[in-house]
C-alpha cells in the first residue's frame, strides 16, 4: 500500500507537456518554468537538505538526487530507502530567495500526483516575512494539498 518508487517505468506513460505559458488578455507573465531542460534551473529553485520532519513529521529526508527534468515534466521520485535515519527519500524544491509573488498575482500549476498510502504531495505558497513568526504562525496558502 504504501508508494515506495515511482518512476516512467511503474507508473505508466509520461503526459506530454503542454505549450508554454500565456497571460490571459490584461495580465503580464512575471515567472514560470516549464522545465524545457536537463536539470533543474538553479536560478529558480533550490532543493531542501536534510530530514527531521520540517513541523510535519515527515518521514522522509530530502535530497537533490530525488528531483530529475525529463520530458518537460519535474519529476520527484520518493524511493524506500535509508538516509540519516529517516526510511525514505524524496526531494523537496523552493524559490525562497529567488522568487516571490504578492496580492494579485495568479498562479497556475501542472502536476500528476502519486497514488498510494502514505504519500502527501503538496504545492504551496509560504510568506516571504514572518510576521506572527515561524510556520504555521504566518500561515500559508495551500495550491494543492492531497
């Protein structure tokens, strides 16, 4: 039950990317990625390091060898696998530093998710000041939580 790895070869065909972003009439494109090369863009996103939970309890450590751009798709795989005492891994990726968004701004977002006991993907959006203080004080803005 529980979603140890998954890749193109146990999860089946990978969905063809769709063409690049447009801003609707009236609104200016101000970021995106459409993950058109090898790698993940440095100048965009930057991986977290390290497990323990992250206020969550999360099981799993995160680590940059988990994140792969294939097909114009970001591929994170979470694999069984034992790292600095946690028994999975996965990656995790951020734009702290590099990017942020205030009122007003739209946001688009394409993702398949995993299926599977114990997976918990999720896209949302952090404060860039901390107003109350640290999470979850000055809340967040979830994109898609399953």
């Amino acid at each position: 039950d529980l979603l140890c790895e998954c890749d193109v070869e146990s999860s089946g065909s990978v969905p063809t990317p769709t063409p690049g972003p447009t801003a609707p009439a009236g609104l200016r494109l101000v970021w995106s990625d459409e993950f058109n090369g090898g790698s993940v863009d440095g100048s965009k996103w930057s991986f977290v390091r390290g497990g323990g939970g992250f206020g969550n309890g999360e099981r799993q450590y995160y680590s940059s060898q988990n994140a792969m751009v294939q097909d114009g798709a970001l591929r994170i795989v979470a694999k069984c696998e034992e790292r600095s005492g946690q028994g999975y891994t996965s990656a995790k990726l951020i734009t702290r530093g590099l990017a942020e968004w205030g009122p007003g701004h739209r946001i688009e977002v394409r993702a398949r998710l995993p299926q599977g006991k114990g997976t918990w993907p999720a896209i949302w959006m952090l404060p860039v000041d901390k107003v109350y203080g640290g999470w979850p004080k000055s809340g967040e803005i979830d994109i898609m939580e399953a």
